[in-house]
C-alpha cells in the first residue's frame, strides 16, 4: 500500500481520540502527570514501530514466514478492531490505576497505541529499499509528533469533542480500518493463491 494509506491505517489503529478518556483518567488532572504520561507513551509507540519497520522483515525470515502470509494475518487483526470501532465498541481498555508510573509505556503506549494491528500494519508495508523505509520512518515520526499534541490537550479536546463527536470520530476511524484490513487480507490472499489474482 502507498504511504499514504499506512498513515491512515496507523492513525486509525492507535485510535488517540479513542485513548483520550483512559489518559485524562491516568493524569488525574495534574498537568505534569499528563506530560510525562504522552511523553513516555509516544516514545514507546515510536521506538515499537520504527523496530517493526527496520527489524520486522528480518524477524520474518527468521521465521520463514513469507510478506503476504504475514499480510493475511495483520488483515485478520486490523477487520475485527474496525468492527468493533463502527459497533462504538472499546477495542482494548483495560482498567486503569493512576497510581502507576509506568502509564505511559504500558497499557497507554503499548498495546493502546502501538497494538498487534499497528505492529502488523507497519511490518506488511515496510519497502525493501532503504530509501522506503526511510520515508515509512518520517511518516511515523510524524504520526508520533500528531499523537503527542493530541495527548497533551487531552483534557480540553475531551471537553470541546464532546460525546458525539467522539462516537463520529471512532466510527469513521472503523471503517477505514476495515476497508485497510480488507485490502491487506485479499492482497495477502491474491499472493498465497496467485490462481485468485487471474481473471
């Protein structure tokens, strides 16, 4: 897929609208609390998808686990999480104690924001060329840039999104996701089974 439907599929993922309610809890209103809680959660969803993009085909091999049988997996993952999006359904958030320092690196960074799906995503779409995923990089830096202004006015953004839109939000980034996981399951499928890419 091109760079830019990665972007849109790791945005709608990571879903930081949908995340908003479970940092503003863990930040208690305490705005130094909720710097440290983005800041550790962006670096964490950072560092997680840049290893996915530069190591992921290499752990693959490994594995000998053949791009499309991979893509056929991450199109199993992404479907069901934009189902459950459209549905106005939480996709995976756990309780959340404020007392914990750790916040930001687990549950918020990772598997919040840089869940399986996102993992899968950045992994099926990584070029082989140097120059690909160089630029696959830079869209993840700037997705990370993006996600760290939304968390850092997640207080006000909460109160001026108000419940509605929130919902609107979350539903409109389920079906992009499923039509992103759709795309990567036949595209996965079309290069385990070349017989279905003819006719």
């Amino acid at each position: 897929m091109s760079l830019i439907n990665t972007a849109v599929g790791l945005l709608a993922i990571s879903s930081p609208i949908g995340v908003l309610p479970v940092v503003a809890r863990a930040a208690g209103g305490d705005d130094t609390r909720l710097r440290q809680i983005s800041r550790m959660a962006v670096l964490t969803f950072l560092f997680t998808l840049l290893a996915a993009c530069w190591w992921g085909q290499a752990l693959l091999d490994l594995f000998a686990i053949t791009l499309d049988s991979f893509r056929v997996a991450g199109g199993l993952i992404l479907l069901p999480i934009g189902l459950r999006l459209i549905e106005g359904l939480e996709v995976s958030h756990p309780d959340v104690e404020t007392d914990s320092g750790s916040l930001g690196v687990v549950p918020i960074g990772l598997p919040l924001l840089a869940g399986p799906g996102a993992i899968s995503l950045v992994v099926a779409d990584s070029p082989p060329s140097w120059p690909g995923r160089l630029a696959l990089s830079g869209v993840i830096i700037l997705l990370a840039m993006a996600i760290y202004l939304i968390l850092r006015v997640s207080m006000p953004l909460r109160r001026a999104l108000g419940e509605l839109q929130e919902k609107v939000i979350s539903r409109l980034m389920g079906l992009l996701l499923s039509a992103i996981g759709v795309q990567m399951l036949v595209g996965g499928l079309k290069g385990c089974f070349p017989v279905l890419g003819t006719g």
